[in-house]
C-alpha cells in the first residue's frame, strides 16, 4: 500500500474528524483533543510518526482512538 505525505497539520486534522465520527455516544468530558504527530525515524513498516491521544478517562473510547491512529499510521507518512 502506497503512503499519502501530509504535513502534521493535516493529519491531525484528519485525525480529529475521524475521532469525532467515533465520539457521537461518549459524554463530552470523555472526548479527547488530538495533537499533531510527533515525527520518528521509521520503522520497519515506514511509519515516521507516532502522536498521544490528550485524554486521563474513558479507557475504551481510548483504544478505539488508539486504533484510528494506528490505522492512520499506515496510510499516512510526514515528509521530511
């Protein structure tokens, strides 16, 4: 699968939308702010960046967020 190159401003953008489409059912207070994506070198899957989900409550809203990103990881790479 080929990698689309975004700046980390987009891809914490679209981060944030595909978060808020999980968020319909969670309380508010639950819901998490999504920061931009840290870069690292890459990995043995040519993923380059990595980003923690800004949250303390909701464990299982967590790993779905966490899930997104992972997915997100593998489509998504930021340039150089």
């Amino acid at each position: 699968m080929s990698k689309s190159i975004q700046t980390a401003e987009q891809i914490r953008d679209k981060a944030q939308r595909r978060v808020e489409q999980l968020a319909t059912d969670v309380p508010h207070h639950l819901r998490v702010r999504v920061p931009l994506p840290e870069r690292h070198p890459p990995d043995a899957s040519g993923r380059n960046w990595d980003m923690l989900a800004l949250n303390e409550s909701g464990a299982h809203y967590l790993r779905e967020v966490r899930r997104v990103i992972e997915d997100m990881r593998t489509e998504f790479i930021l340039p150089d």
